[in-house]
C-alpha cells in the first residue's frame, strides 16, 4: 500500500485504505498490546 500511496496515488483505492485505518489498525493494536510493558499508553489513552 505505501508504494502505491506514494508513486501512484491517483490510483490509490480509497476503500482500501479506508479499511486499513479503520479495521486492521486496531485489530493489530489489539495483537500487540500484550507484548508492551504497562507503562506505554496506547492511542487510546492518551
């Protein structure tokens, strides 16, 4: 995705990138929240 943001974005697939902020971002968060030390907070607790 980066690359195609970056070089081609007139051909960027809105939806998609949609999708990645609104879905897989948070589901990543949740994966890696157990790996972190208590004291980081994470985006929603700032």
């Amino acid at each position: 995705m980066r690359d195609n943001l970056i070089h081609e974005y007139d051909d960027t697939n809105l939806d998609e990138v949609w999708k990645t902020s609104d879905q897989d971002i948070p589901e990543l968060l949740n994966l890696i929240e157990p790996l972190l030390p208590n004291q980081i907070p994470l985006l929603g607790e700032l």
